[in-house]
C-alpha cells in the first residue's frame, strides 16, 4: 500500500526512513524489526530494496538496561532508607548506653540489679554494632564511603587492633599473635579507621569461630611495593567450597544453625570486601 502510493503520488512516507515495526516469521510468532527502503529507478523501471534487521536482541538489551536502572534506583532510595533510620535509632541507643552506664556506677545498687543493668549494656552494644553495621553497607551500597589517606604507623596499628580483641579471646583461652615482615615500612599511607574496622572484623569472627588454638594476625610483603598483604588465621571450623563462595554476601552466613549458634548479621565480610 505505502508504496502503491509512493507511485501513484510521490508521497514518500516510508522511502527513505528507518523505522521499527513488528513483523511474523513464518511459524507464526511475532518479531521486532528496523525496517528501511530505498527507491531506485534501474531501465525506467521502479525498483525498491528494504533492508529487514531483527531487533529481538537490542531489544532484550535495552529492556535489561531499563530493569538495571530501576533496580539500581530502588537500591539506592533502600539504602538512603537505612542510612535515615540507622541514625535515627542510634540516637536513643547511645541515650540507653550512657545512662546505663551512669547507674551501674551506683554502688548501691543490689547484684541482681547491677547484673540486670549489665545484660542491658551488653544488648544495647550489641544492637549498636548491628546498627554500625547496617548504616555502614548502605553508605558502601549508596557510593557515599570516602576512604582517608593520611600518614600512620601500621605495626601499632595492628597491635591496638589485636589489643581491643585481647578480652574476648581469653574468656576462650585463645592466644592472639601478630607475626610482622620485617621488610616492610612502618610508617604507611592509608585509611588506618577503615583498615582497623577489616581488621577488626575478621579478627572478631576468627574468634567467634574457634574454640580452641590460636589466632595469628600476618602482616607480608608482596611482590608489589604498592601492596601489601593482611592475613587473619585461625583454627576455627573452617569453610567448605560451597560456604567460601557466598562469604562475602550481605546477610549471608553458611546457613541457618550458624546464625542460630553463633549470632551476628552477615555483613561482617561484606563491609570487609
């Protein structure tokens, strides 16, 4: 029809331009095309060319970018909901910390009271870390983590670091070591807060983990002068294969009776990563 009258008028329509339409194959289903033609004259005679591209594939791409978009927009209003909330929440915790504290410093105060107010204490700063935490991957998710770089000594570093973890390793008689390359510099550039908090966390699960032996912190050199390497290990449960490949995901842990028997959130590692 379009080019029927393309001849008869001269009305060029479709002559010309690209257009995207639908099209049937032969078994029946539908396709998205770009379709273009082209007039041409060859021995006085009108003669067209079309040039038929299936688009399924771009089409597929275009509607995974969109899905991507949206997907990338409802993270970032979930963690901006996160970082609100966290903060909101910490405010009558650090409230519920402080005067805590104050009235454990009432002498008083009958055991079983003080007793009641230390479990208090406990919860409260355990809920505090899981809050950190949250507000912590929702800024990482949010783009919104600036790393510092400033001068710092790095064995005392990892000395406080393995210092702040030294009580809960005794209540499991467990012996914490730190094992330095003498070949490394002392003094570094780099985000000391952010390294402790790696640091501080796998150290935290290392103790978690194991029972009984040892923890050691090594801190190596690498065949790069620009890297250097950290290792925490333990003789703790250990990982499979199967645990090892979702360890870095939020909210995960090997599964359900870890949680249950352990505690923590999951985001431990994946503040880590």
């Amino acid at each position: 029809g379009y080019l029927s009258r393309y001849l008869h008028e001269g009305n060029p329509r479709i002559i010309g331009v690209g257009r995207e339409v639908t099209a049937q194959r032969k078994d029946g289903s539908i396709v998205p095309i770009h379709l273009s033609v082209g007039a041409m004259e060859i021995t006085g005679k009108p003669m067209f060319v079309g040039i038929i591209s299936d688009i399924s594939e771009q089409k597929r791409h275009e509607a995974e970018l969109q899905a991507k978009k949206a997907a990338e927009a409802g993270s970032r209003a979930k963690s901006a909901f996160l970082a609100h909330m966290s903060h909101e929440i910490r405010t009558p915790m650090n409230a519920i910390l402080g005067f805590t504290e104050l009235a454990l410093q009432d002498h008083s105060l009958s055991p079983e009271t003080a007793k009641h107010l230390d479990t208090i204490y406990g919860s409260a700063r355990s809920l505090l870390t899981i809050i950190n935490d949250i507000l912590d991957v929702s800024r990482l998710e949010a783009g919104k983590y600036k790393l510092e770089i400033i001068g710092f000594h790095l064995p005392n570093m990892i000395a406080e670091t393995v210092e702040l973890m030294h009580q809960r390793a005794a209540e499991k008689d467990l012996i914490i070591s730190i094992e330095y390359d003498s070949r490394l510099p002392h003094r570094v550039m780099g985000d000391p807060t952010r390294l402790r908090q790696v640091i501080l966390n796998l150290l935290s699960n290392a103790v978690k983990f194991t029972n009984k032996g040892s923890i050691k912190v090594v801190v190596s050199a690498t065949s790069s002068a620009e890297r250097i390497q950290f290792d925490v290990v333990d003789t703790g449960i250990g990982m499979s294969e199967a645990e090892m490949a979702k360890v870095f995901e939020p909210f995960m842990q090997a599964d359900n009776s870890i949680s249950r028997r352990f505690g923590g959130t999951g985001l431990g590692t994946t503040i880590c990563k």
